[in-house]
C-alpha cells in the first residue's frame, strides 16, 4: 500500500489545478486521481485505475518536478517505472535511485 512519505515540489497539475500550500499536497493527488485519500478503502480495480491514470500523468507531464513527484506517487503504489527507463536526466535518474534507497532503508528500520 502508499507508504506516507512526503513529496517534492512543486504541485501537480493534471487537467486542473490542484490545491496548493506551498508544496505537494498527498491528500490533494489522491483526490485528484483516486477520489479518495482512504486507499485502504478502494478495491484492487480502483487502485489500478488510479495507478494508471498517474502512469500516463507521468508519460506526458513535461516538468521534471511534476514529473518526480508523481514517480514517487508510483513507487509508493509500487508501479513505478526503473528510473533507468524513466528519466534520461542523469540527475533525475540518480535522485530516483537515490530515493528508492532511502525509502528501502527507512522500510528496514
């Protein structure tokens, strides 16, 4: 399930503008692309579709912020593309890398 991690900036925008607080606001993606912020209550088709609606969010979005951030959004969901085929910013790639490892780590804590 989305682990509760925070986000980077800056806000998404998909189709419409987002709420913003000087951030990424989790609660605000997941209305935006699940309806809810209670995951745990959607059944397994719900999440998919949600996934995929962040999936092609991604493929399309051109800002390499929104572009991470919803990247992450993915790997919390664990739908996230390897950052090898993700991102061809080097430091895009490595920041990826280097957020997975984090996340690995904190998991094993």
């Amino acid at each position: 399930m989305l682990r509760a991690h925070p986000l980077p900036p800056p806000l998404l925008a998909f189709g419409s503008p987002l709420p913003h607080r000087g951030g990424m606001d989790l609660d605000a993606l997941l209305n935006h692309f699940f309806g809810t912020t209670d995951l745990e209550g959607l059944d397994e088709d719900a999440i998919a579709d949600g996934a995929g609606r962040i999936g092609l969010a991604f493929g399309t979005e051109q800002d390499p912020g929104r572009r991470f951030a919803l990247w992450v959004l993915l790997h919390g969901l664990g739908d996230a593309p390897d950052p090898a085929s993700a991102f061809k910013d080097a430091r895009e790639r490595d920041a990826a890398y280097a957020y997975a490892r984090a996340i690995e780590r904190a998991d094993r804590d």
